[in-house]
C-alpha cells in the first residue's frame, strides 16, 4: 500500500500541474466550489498544505494544527502563476522527501492536522489532493486530474472519516445508513454509544451514488439526489445533515 500511495500522489501532482499550465488571466479569479475561494485561493491552499506537510515529512516539525485557511492571503500580492510555480516546487520536495522515507520514518508518530502517523498523513495528502483537483478543474471545464485509483481511495478515505465527521457534528448515534460508491459499500450503525463501520446486508436508509457524486457529496460540495434515497427518508435526512468529512 504504501508505494501505491506514493504512486498516486505522483500522478495526481502532474496531473495537476499539467491541468494548471492551461489556466491564465481572469480565469485564476472565477469562483471554486469551496466558498468564498477564487481558483486561484485553492492553489494557494494547496501551496499552504505542501509547506506544511513537508516540514512534517523532513522532520522538522511534528505536532501542528489543521492549515491555516486564512494564509492564502500571504499569496494575493504575487502573480498567479508565481503561485504555480511555488506550488511546482513545494510538491515536488514532498514526493521526493516521500520516496526516500524508510520504515522508521513512515510509522513515526505526529500530532497533526489530526493524524497520529506519518503513513496516516500521507493517505489525507492525497485525499486533499484529490479533492482540490476537482475544485481547480470543475468551475473551468477542465478535465479533472485524478484517475480512477485515486477517486476510489478517496472514497475510501472519506467512508474512514464518516464517523468521526457525524460524531463532530453531533449527529446522535442512532439507527444505521448504508453507502454504496461504484463497487464501495459500507455500513455505519450506531454501536455502544457511537457511529462504528459494521459488516451488515441492510440498513435503515441507503445512499447509493457513483464515486464522483459520492466524493463530492461527502465533502459538502453537492447535495445527495432524492433519488439516489431509499429506505428510512427521516434517518437519511438526520445523518446526511451532518456528513461532511472536511469540516
């Protein structure tokens, strides 16, 4: 697993770069899926976690807090495409600090942006990745930099960070939902007192969505279809009100 993961950031990276070299001009400041971000506040953020994760790869740091969303402002006096390249660079520093990573180095314990493990660091790099790559493409009409590989990790990932994200939105431990993403099912069913992944065939509600609309979904960037709703509406509706894995 892990030279996969070190794999897909490296694809995800040039696919980026790649989709960027054909932005210019006014395009930078169209408005992106995450509010209140221009397209060009996204790659600033991006240029903020690449710094950030860095520092934590080359062991400089060790314990840190979740990125600063208001540094993106240190970048508004530079051209745009000063951004990219800051972003060329800082990236590519991580994926080189990543492929020399040994063993000891790879399980070593952190405190940041809320994992515990560099190898946990590591799978949210590409999630983020993966998700801001769509939030640089979608408002162009550009096409989006992630490949299948990664748009099922990231589904993975956010299936992993569903019951930490109800749990932090105080959505009540009660009933079960299931998530159906391409070939991705889970279940989450309130255990003991909290939302746990189990292994069961049914639940109260179903969500069934393909792994874009899922991703998507999950990161509060689209609203679940009633169509892709079945079973309990109301245990749907109280669990997917506070869903969203980023925030």
């Amino acid at each position: 697993m892990r030279e996969s993961l070190v794999r897909m950031i490296g694809k995800q990276r040039m696919g980026l770069l790649r989709m960027l070299g054909d932005i210019s001009g006014e395009a930078w400041n169209v408005p992106s899926p995450c509010e209140g971000w221009s397209v060009r506040d996204v790659l600033a953020h991006l240029v903020e976690g690449e710094l950030a994760i860095g520092r934590i790869y080359r062991g400089e740091v060790s314990e840190q807090g979740f990125v600063d969303l208001t540094a993106i402002e240190r970048w508004a006096a530079l051209p745009a495409e000063a951004v990219r390249t800051s972003f060329w660079q800082h990236s590519e520093a991580s994926e080189r600090m990543l492929a020399g990573m040994d063993d000891a180095r790879w399980a070593s314990p952190i405190h940041a942006f809320g994992c515990s493990r560099i190898s946990q660091l590591v799978r949210l790099h590409l999630f983020e990745g993966v998700v801001h790559g769509h939030d640089l493409s979608s408002p162009l009409g550009l096409t989006d930099p992630r490949n299948d590989e990664a748009l099922a990790f990231a589904v993975a990932f956010a299936i992993r960070a569903t019951p930490a994200a109800l749990a932090r939105h105080e959505i009540e431990p009660r009933g079960s939902i299931a998530f159906t993403a391409g070939d991705q099912r889970a279940v989450l069913a309130a255990t003991e007192g909290s939302w746990r992944l189990v292994e069961s065939p049914s639940a109260d509600a179903e969500v069934s969505l393909d792994p874009g609309g899922f991703l998507l979904a999950a990161t509060g960037r689209a609203n679940v279809p009633d169509e892709a709703i079945a079973g309990d509406r109301a245990q749907a509706d109280r669990v997917l009100g506070g869903w969203c894995v980023t925030r």
